[in-house]
C-alpha cells in the first residue's frame, strides 16, 4: 500500500506535537509494509528520509495542475475570499464581491502559475497564503506522482486543502486526520471562523477522519456535524527509540517539577502557577519549571512575581529534540494541565523517561493512560496535592515511575499505525 501524505513539520525542524506525531506515523506504516510520499511546504534536507521519501513543496513549480488556471480552480472548488470582504453586503453586492474575488485569484494564479512558491513552512502572518498556495502546489504533486499512491493522507487543518486538491485532480480517497480542532485551540469567543470552515470542509471532503482521541472525535461529530460513521479514534502512541536513557547533570538537590509546552490558553500555564503557588507554602525543596514559549509567557511571568515565587519558578523558553529529553530527565514531575487537549504526546514521553506525570481529565492522553495521575485542570488544589506526594513520597514516586515506563512502552507506533492500515483499507473498499 502507498500514501500520499501531507504534513506541515517534520523533525528536526518542529514547532510542536504535529510534526513529532507525523515522523512516529511514518515510522509506523513502514513497519507495517506501507510505503509514505511526505510532502512538506519547507523542507531543510536533513529531515530522517529512512521511513518516507520527502517532497519539498518549494522546489515544485505549479505549471501542471490542469490544462488551464481556470479548470484547476473550478476542480478543486477553491475560492479564498480575502480578509477584506464586505460583511453586510446584499445578495447581489455578496455575488459580485465573490466572482471579482475569483476573477482576482485566477490573475494572480496566471502570474504565478509555471512559477515556484518559497514556503516559509512557519505559522507568520501570511500562514493562509501559504495554506492556499500548498493547495496549489498539493495539486500539482498529486498528478505528478498519480501513478505512485492509492491514498492520500491531510494532517490538520493547514494540509486539508491540498488534500483536497489532490482528491480532486486525482480522484483518490482521502483521510483527513484531526491532531486538534479550533475549540481547543482557545475559547470560543476567540475562535479563528476561517480556520473553522477549513477543519468543516476538509472533514465533509474527507472519506473517512481520524481523530487522536474519543474527545476529539466526539467534537468532530457533535461540533462539526459529521457523520459519526465516518469519523475513527486512532490514539497517539510514542516513539520508544532508546532515547529515554539520556544521562545529565543535576545542578541542585531540589525536586523539578515541570511544565512543557505552548505557553497559551489551550495548555492551562496559569493553573501549573496556581498550583506551584500553594506546593511551596507546604514544601520549600522543589522548583518549578516552564519550558516552552507562547502568548501567554508575559502574562505567567507577571502572575508568577505577583504570587512571590519567583525565586523557586524558572522559565526555559522554547526547547526542541534533545534539549526536551533533557527536561524531561532533570525533572521529578510532569504536569500536562491542559484546558482541552486533543491527545497530549509530551506525558508519554515523559513516562518513557521514568517520570511521574499529571495530566488533566480533560485529554485524550487520559483515555489511554491508567498510572498517570489525572485531576480537572481547574482544580489547582488536587494538582497541588499530587504534586506534594510526588516529591515528597519515594515509594508513590516509585511505583508511578515504573508503571508508567511499562505502559507507554506498550503504546507504540507499530500498533497505532496498524489501525490507520486499517482505515486506509477502508476507503479503498
């Protein structure tokens, strides 16, 4: 069986959980006799090729899609309505605005077209340009390597366009997998409805959608409205490649306690501090650290002066590969305090490196793991108090650590990917 698929990230060069997941992915299917085409807006060149042949969508000229610009919009029914567009206009002032909006893009799809975009394979500010333009070039290696795939495989919302795209031009079945949807990502107020009406049509484009976990499938129904038949959990697993033995240095005698991720709303940080806050008032032999970077890192920062412990709260700033298995083996303790959390790699690979983990209830990881320690995330005082008999109670930290290490170590990529096997049979049926 052969893949198409999409990502955004790829290691060594990731900004979060989404491109650690799609190199596990790839690692999978090969073990499970399944050869992967990854295509990426920007690839480096030293990304692992053992697993997958990468395409770098930057050295990809679109001058193939169709036998003309206009065909290949009207194929892959992509219309992009700028930014600017007229709220409250009529329903004819509305039919105008789209058709010069499409007259627009064909213009400059002509000026481009034969040409090669430099993705910058980033989240900036022109991130929906590169999304639109990904679908293009996504297009364009769809028919060129028709020959050489049987399904195509999108991973979030950034890659669902293209994924569609390559449906379209090809005629392929595709899987959409879902890694977080726009109701994790912040509360509702601040929901992007752009990016929401790509994860709605990339899911009814879809012929069958993976989600990371049973909460994000339950989103994927109750939220998008997709039928519950098409929609499989296909739960996160974690890459055992022996890097759990990193040997490093302490240079202090207190017990770490760390936080690791997107300093943002989504990932709860206020609630790690509240709960550092009140572990410090019944035990001063522990530190505190958050490692990762955000809109929210000023914001901690200030709460964590306000609340008078800074002398025992560290901030890393963002880590990636090594300098993460490092974190992980200087701590003590991992708290994952997530407001919403689709599924949640960084506790397994926590647990890998022996160390105790608590995780809110409200992730998918939860639904997997029994010897992680799991409270609301809003309850700040049952976090603290796992936290205190963590660090303060060897036999307890004993027994997580070792039940732990021997859970995840079951929770492999090999298995995950045997069941995306499975899905990809499906929708060739």
């Amino acid at each position: 069986m052969r893949v198409l698929m999409f990502g955004w990230e790829f290691p060594p060069h990731i900004a979060g959980g989404l491109g650690t997941a799609c190199y596990g992915i790839v690692k999978g299917l090969a073990a499970n006799g399944v050869d992967t085409i990854f295509v990426m807006p920007s690839a480096s060149g030293d990304e692992d090729q053992s697993a997958a042949r990468i395409i770098n969508a930057s050295d990809v000229a679109v001058d193939t899609v169709s036998t003309s610009v206009d065909e290949f919009l009207d194929r892959v029914k992509f219309v992009h309505i700028g930014s600017n567009m007229i709220p409250y206009a009529n329903p004819e002032e509305f039919s105008s605005l789209v058709e010069e909006e499409r007259l627009r893009q064909v213009k400059d799809f002509r000026i481009s077209y034969g040409q090669k975009y430099k993705f910058s394979g980033k989240y900036g500010a022109n991130l929906m340009e590169e999304v639109a333009r990904y679908a293009m070039v996504g297009g364009t290696i769809a028919l060129q390597h028709k020959d050489e795939f049987d399904v195509i495989h999108a991973h979030d919302w950034l890659t669902y366009y293209a994924g569609i795209a390559a449906k379209e031009l090809t005629g392929k079945p595709l899987v959409v997998h879902v890694h977080a949807t726009s109701y994790d990502r912040g509360s509702e107020e601040n929901i992007d409805t752009r990016v929401l009406a790509i994860e709605k049509r990339g899911m009814e484009a879809a012929d069958k959608v993976v989600a990371v976990s049973d909460l994000t499938r339950g989103i994927c129904i109750n939220r998008y409205g997709i039928d519950p038949d098409k929609v499989v959990t296909v739960h996160n697993a974690v890459d055992f490649s022996g890097r759990e033995n990193i040997q490093v240095e302490r240079g202090v005698k207190d017990k770490v306690v760390t936080f690791l991720g997107r300093i943002t709303f989504q990932k709860g940080p206020e609630y790690f501090i509240e709960a550092a806050a009140k572990v410090l008032k019944r035990t001063k032999g522990v530190r505190f650290v958050m490692a990762g970077s955000g809109d929210m890192m000023s914001r901690a920062i200030r709460q964590v002066a306000r609340m008078g412990i800074s002398d025992r709260f560290h901030f890393t700033g963002f880590l990636r590969g090594a300098d993460v298995q490092k974190m992980f083996a200087l701590s003590d303790v991992y708290v994952m305090p997530s407001v919403s959390e689709p599924f949640g790699i960084s506790p397994l690979e926590a647990m890998r490196t022996g160390v105790p983990s608590i995780i809110s209830k409200q992730s998918g990881a939860a639904e997997v793991l029994r010897y992680a320690f799991k409270v609301d995330f809003w309850d700040v005082d049952a976090m603290a108090d796992d936290i205190y008999a963590l660090v303060n109670y060897p036999a307890l930290t004993a027994f997580a650590a070792r039940e732990g290490y021997d859970e995840v170590n079951a929770l492999k990529w090999t298995g995950a990917t045997a069941r995306l096997k499975q899905v990809y049979e499906s929708v060739l049926k």
